[in-house]
C-alpha cells in the first residue's frame, strides 16, 4: 500500500486514467506484475525498460487490446475516469473509442488517406453528413501534421506514403474519433530520424488536448517528449516519477543503471 | 543370354558395378592426398568418387538408350540379308506373322512355330541377336571403362570435382522439370492438330458462334436423322451457366464465410478439426459426386420444380451446378483462408483499436485486403469447374438447350466430349474431331484462367511483402 499512496502523490492533478494492482498473464506466465499508475490528463507519460519487460503488455491493458490475443488474462482494476473499464458493463467498442492507439508499425489500411481517416468517424457514426466527414478527416490530418503534405492527394493510398507519413497517418486515424487518451507503442521504431523528430514534435503538439501515453525503447526520446516516466523491469513498475527526476535523479539503482546503459 | 531383355539387365548391372568400383577408387585417391599438414584438397573425397562414377555409368547408359532403340531394326536388317529369307512372302502382314513366330522361337518363348518358314528363320534371329549383345556388352563396357578411367586420372587435389558434380546435378534436375512442360507442350500439339482437322472441315466461326449443336452425322448417304451441325454456343453456355454461375453462388458465399469463421472466430481446436474436414471434401473422389448429383440431387431439384408448378427434368442444371458449388467450397475456402490469414495482424488491431467491432474488421478491413486472393481463388475454382466432367456427366444431361431455366438439362462441353469419343469411332469425321475443338476451347479458357489468377494472387502478394 504504501507504493499506491507514493503513486497517486506523484501523480499530476488532473488523473485521466489509474491502474490498480494490475497482473497481465499469458497462460501461465505473467507479464507484468502487481503494478500500479496514475496516468495524467496533461502530461505526455512514457513507459520505458529493456526488452519483455512487460511495458508493451501494460499499455495494451489500457484499451483492453489484450483481449484479441488467446490466454491473455488481466487482473487488477483499471479505471477510465472512475470508470472500471473491466467491469462487465463497460463497452469495448466505446473504451476504444475514448483510448486510441498507435501501434509500433505504422499500418494505415490499404485505402485511401481520407477513407483511412474517415474509418473511425464512420463506424461510430460521428459525422452526420459528408461535409462533417471531410471537416473532421481535415482537422485530423491537420493536427497529426499531415494535411499540407497529402491534401492534393486525398484519394491514394495509404500505403503508399512514406513510413513516417504513414505514422503520422495513423495517429490521424486514431484523433478522428477524438479519443480523451491515445496509447502510442513505440511509434517511432520503425522510422528515420527525421521522421522520428516529427513524430516527437506532434507528441509535443499533442500534448493536453489528449492524455499520451508512450512506450519506448529509447530514452532519449523518453527524455524529450514526455513528463512523467515509469521504469519496467522484469513485468515490475521499479519506479515512477518526473521525468526530469528520472533521468537526473533516479532513486533505484536499478532505473540508474538501465538509464546509464548499463544493461537493457 | 537368349532373352534380349535379360541380357539388357545384365549389361546395366555389369555398367553400374563398374561405376561402383570406380566411386570407390576415386574416393581411395582421393582419401590418399587428403592427408592432414597438406593443403586442402578442392572437394571431399566423395565427390571425386561420384564424378568418376558418373563419367563411368552416363555414357554407357546413353549409348544403352540410344542401342535399345536401334538394335531391333539391325537385328532385323541381318535376318532379311540371311538367304533363310529370300524366299518369304511378299504380303507384309504376312512376313510380319512369321518374323513374330521367329522371334519368339529364338527368344525362347515357344518351342514350336505354326509356320515352317518361321522355324528356318528363328536360328538366325538366335544367331544375330547373340552377336549384337555382344557387340552391346562390350561398346557399353568399354565406354564405361574408358570413361571410368578418364575421370580416374582427373583426380588430383586441385581437381574441382564438386564443382562439376554439382552443375550435373542441376542439368538433372533441369531435365526432369523439362520433362513435365514438354509433354504439356506436346498435349497442346496434338490437341492442335485435331482441331485444325476439325476446322478444316467445319469453319470456326460456325463452331464458335452457331446457336445449334447435333454433331450425328451420316456414315453412309442414304441415312436420316443426322444433320451434323456443329454450333457450340450452346455448350458453352451450359458450361458457363453450371460451372462459373450456379456452383459459384453456392462455392463463393459458403466458402468465404467459412474461411471467416475458420480463421476470425472459430477457437484454435475446432479450426484445426474443421480445416482438415473441410479439405477431405477436395479428396472425394468427383464421380462420387456424380452418384450425388444424380441420385439424390437431381431428383430433389425436380420435385422442387414440379411443387412450384416449372415443368422439371430429372436431369438439370442446378442439379449438377448444386453439387459441384459444394464440391469447390473447399478451393474457394482454402484460398480465402489464406489470403485473409496473409493480410497482416496490425491490419485487424488497427481496425479493433479504433473501436471497430470484429464484423465490421472483418467486413471494412479484412475481406477488402483480402478481396484479391480470393477473387484469385475464385478463379482458380472456375477454371476447375469449367474443366470438372463427372458430375455434369452424370446430372446434366445431353440436351444441348440454350436455356436460362435452371430445371431444364442442359449440357456441357466435357459432357459432350465424353459422348463424341465414347464408343467406337472414326477418327476422320467431323464428329469425332469436334471433341479435340471442344478440348482445345476449355484448354485456352481454362489457361487463361489460371493465368489471369496467377497474376491477381501475385499482385496481391507484392502489396505487403
């Protein structure tokens, strides 16, 4: 208990999204263990630790992703807003709806940039009409940063953008149902630095109109984009903080040694 | 020795064994220099036992190929310059009959001739049959000693024995897949060459565009009832209406949905019971479907057509249609599984974590990234069911109507093949020929069917590889 009450302190004022005593098991295997978070409103938060360290799995909890793949099993209370979002009430196609996601490829669908962007508004129903539609794919487009690099060329295909477009296409697909928090897992690995500098750059941009959380394998890039980090090891939350505390001051020596590269 | 054959076999065992030894010789020689401190040797000691065998063995085999070929008609040149055989019969079946006799005499086959000349001739046939094994044995002999050898004294350790090993290796293998398209090749040629004799006699615009099929025609002049025309339309319609209209809106819809159910909602253990029971469909054996659609189907169908008040044959269409959609569920499931299981995983999460509901995934996602292996499939499955011939054999009939009215018979294009070739026949009139038309039409269709489908799945393929 004592690691809860230090959790929630931490936490910023605005808390979007609390995990409380979350197992994730695959079969008979657990992935992440007994942890527990607040996710800020207006923070940008980052989940970062070496490799199977259960951050991934964590992050797929949130919207409940870990429901599609077989055996997958979470204990442990996850709230959307006070809300359970395990409870047997809670609507999957309306949790997903409120908690986008990113996922570490880029995987635009193989139709077109605005039929892309659309495809969420539409199954929802959230544009009344066609000229609602094209307003809602154009603010979409325009906040992932997109919008002057494809509006002459609405009509091709997704997939035929370059890796970070296509990226920057997915966040806009995952804004177009204006969720409150958007899941990024590790949305920049599959892409150039220069890509990755304006994926970062829209994280920054981003940043409180939505809740952000952000798996990375890169500190780095944790550094620089978000506010509050948590360290994984081992399926174990080790430490949550500021992220300026995190990298500066670690009070694990296991966050320090991940941080100065000594493993991982 | 009196058998040619058995002596045939000897010589072969006689050519291998002598490669055998070779194979172990070349490896000795080679085992010699492979001494440890001395610079490696090129290749492993087996590989100069195989390239000494094979120098040993090929052209004593090829020259055996090329004897076997050859050696009857020399045997027989040496009978017909013997003086036994100056005063045989002009008549060549007659000569024919005794040569047969001789040979059998000399083969040892029978002991007595019904025909004196036979029994003159058989000591000759004896006589130069043993002289050309002989001479057989020993050129075969000789060239697989000599080639044996030649090789033997290429074995040094710079020698690259596996290299060439290797490059014969794929001239193999080269061969034998030459062998398969060759012989396609040489079906289209005689299918062909019938064809143009069909044409010759039946112009191609009639065959492909006349609306009136009755291929009977007249053997002797004065016989009635045989008009002979020679208008396919009607088969190709019927072959359309069973084979790509009715048993496609059965195979496609069932197909595609088990495909769906098979990969997006049925568990791990009832898809791997499913799947393989599904594809014992494609294992049962068509004329088994025959027994169906004739049967069972056919029967059914037409009581359907007499409660509905449609006057219905016991031969039809759907009936045969029905029963060959369920026999090509299997190709159109198959096919479909595949390309919805090729179409990656991040496409579906992308579509789930959108709030997206399987269905629509399924719907929005999944079947329009799949759309062209299946449609690939789907051609593939009409291509097979253009070609199918037992079930329309025993449930469509052979009426050729040219009829929309799924309860009438109608007939197919295989169907009427069967019928032309069925039977004796004589290869010089139109209707018999026609069946080698018939033949060439479905071969064109059916290729460029699979071609076109080839092209759709490889398209397909490169948009996420």
């Amino acid at each position: 208990m004592k690691q809860e009450t230090e959790l929630g302190q931490q936490a910023g004022q605005n808390i979007m999204m609390t995990a409380r005593n979350v197992s994730v098991f695959y079969g008979g295997k657990m992935a992440v263990n007994d942890v527990s978070i607040d996710i800020s409103k207006d923070d940008v938060t980052a989940f970062i630790g070496p490799s199977g360290c259960g951050k991934s799995t964590f992050l797929r909890s949130f919207n409940r992703m870990n429901d599609t793949i077989p055996n997958a099993r979470v204990e442990g209370r996850i709230e959307l807003d006070g809300e359970d979002i395990y409870a047997s009430g809670m609507d999957v196609v309306q949790l997903r709806a409120r908690v986008g996601m990113v996922f570490q490829k880029p995987n635009p669908f193989p139709k077109s940039i605005y039929e892309n962007v659309a495809y969420g508004p539409r199954i929802h129903g959230l544009a009344a009409g066609k000229t609602a539609l094209d307003e809602i794919v154009q603010r979409s487009l325009r906040r992932a940063g997109l919008w002057e690099e494809v509006k002459d060329r609405l009509t091709d295909s997704g997939t035929a953008l370059s890796g970070g477009q296509q990226q920057r296409l997915c966040i806009a697909r995952a804004i177009a149902v204006d969720p409150e928090v958007i899941l990024m897992d590790e949305p920049a690995s599959a892409l150039d630095p220069i890509a990755t500098a304006k994926i970062e750059e829209l994280i920054h941009e981003l940043r409180g109109r939505y809740a952000i959380v952000i798996v990375t394998h890169n500190m780095q890039q944790a550094a620089r984009v978000s506010q509050r980090t948590a360290f994984f090891h081992l399926g174990n939350l080790v430490e949550y903080g500021d992220t300026s505390q995190i990298f500066t001051n670690p009070r694990e020596t296991r966050t320090k040694d991940y941080i100065t590269g000594r493993y991982g | 020795m009196r058998n040619p054959s058995l002596s045939l076999t000897a010589i072969l065992l006689l050519v291998l064994g002598l490669g055998l030894a070779g194979w172990f010789a070349a490896r000795a020689k080679a085992r010699a220099f492979a001494r440890p401190g001395e610079t490696r040797p090129h290749s492993l000691p087996s590989y100069h036992g195989w390239y000494v065998l094979l120098w040993a063995v090929l052209p004593a085999l090829l020259f055996l190929g090329v004897w076997s070929s050859v050696s009857g008609g020399l045997v027989m040149q040496a009978v017909m310059d013997s003086p036994a055989a100056a005063n045989l019969p002009g008549f060549e079946m007659q000569r024919q009959a005794i040569f047969t006799e001789a040979r059998a005499l000399a083969d040892g086959t029978k002991t007595a001739a019904f025909n004196p000349q036979a029994t003159a001739l058989a000591p000759v046939f004896a006589e130069a049959t043993t002289r050309y094994t002989i001479i057989a044995t020993v050129v075969a002999l000789l060239l697989a000693f000599s080639g044996g050898a030649f090789a033997f004294t290429r074995v040094s350790p710079g020698f690259r024995a596996r290299t060439k090993v290797e490059r014969l290796v794929m001239a193999a293998l080269l061969i034998a897949s030459l062998i398969a398209i060759l012989t396609t090749l040489g079906i289209v040629a005689s299918l062909l060459f019938e064809a143009l004799r069909f044409f010759s006699m039946v112009s191609p615009i009639e065959f492909l565009f006349g609306l009136n099929w009755s291929p009977q025609t007249a053997i002797r002049a004065d016989q009635a009832g045989s008009s002979g025309a020679f208008g396919a339309i009607p088969l190709f319609w019927g072959t359309i209406f069973i084979g790509a209209i009715i048993a496609m809106i059965v195979a496609i819809p069932l197909g595609l949905m088990s495909a769906i159910f098979l990969t997006q909602y049925a568990s791990a253990t009832v898809r791997r019971w499913m799947k393989p029971l599904l594809e014992i469909l494609a294992g049962v054996p068509t004329v088994v479907y025959g027994y169906f659609a004739a049967l069972t189907v056919a029967p059914a169908v037409r009581g359907f057509a007499v409660a509905l008040g449609i006057p219905g044959s016991s031969e039809s269409a759907l009936a045969a249609g029905l029963v060959m959609g369920i026999m090509i569920i299997p190709f159109v499931s198959s096919m479909a599984d595949d390309s919805i299981a090729a179409v990656p995983q991040a496409m579906r999460d992308g579509s789930l974590a959108l709030g997206a509901t399987s269905s629509e995934t399924i719907k929005k996602v999944l079947v329009p990234a799949a759309l062209p292996g299946v449609v690939g499939g789907v051609l593939l499955a009409v291509s097979r069911a253009i070609g199918e011939t037992m079930i329309v054999v025993m449930a469509a009939g052979l009426a050729a109507n040219l009829t929309i009215n799924p309860f009438e018979s109608v007939t197919t294009v295989t169907t009427q093949i069967v019928q032309l070739l069925t039977g004796d026949q004589e290869f010089d009139s139109p209707k018999t020929l026609a069946a080698f038309a018939l033949g060439l039409v479905l071969f064109i269709v059916t290729l460029l069917l699979n071609i076109v489908a080839l092209r759709v799945v490889k398209k397909y393929r490169e948009a996420y590889e």
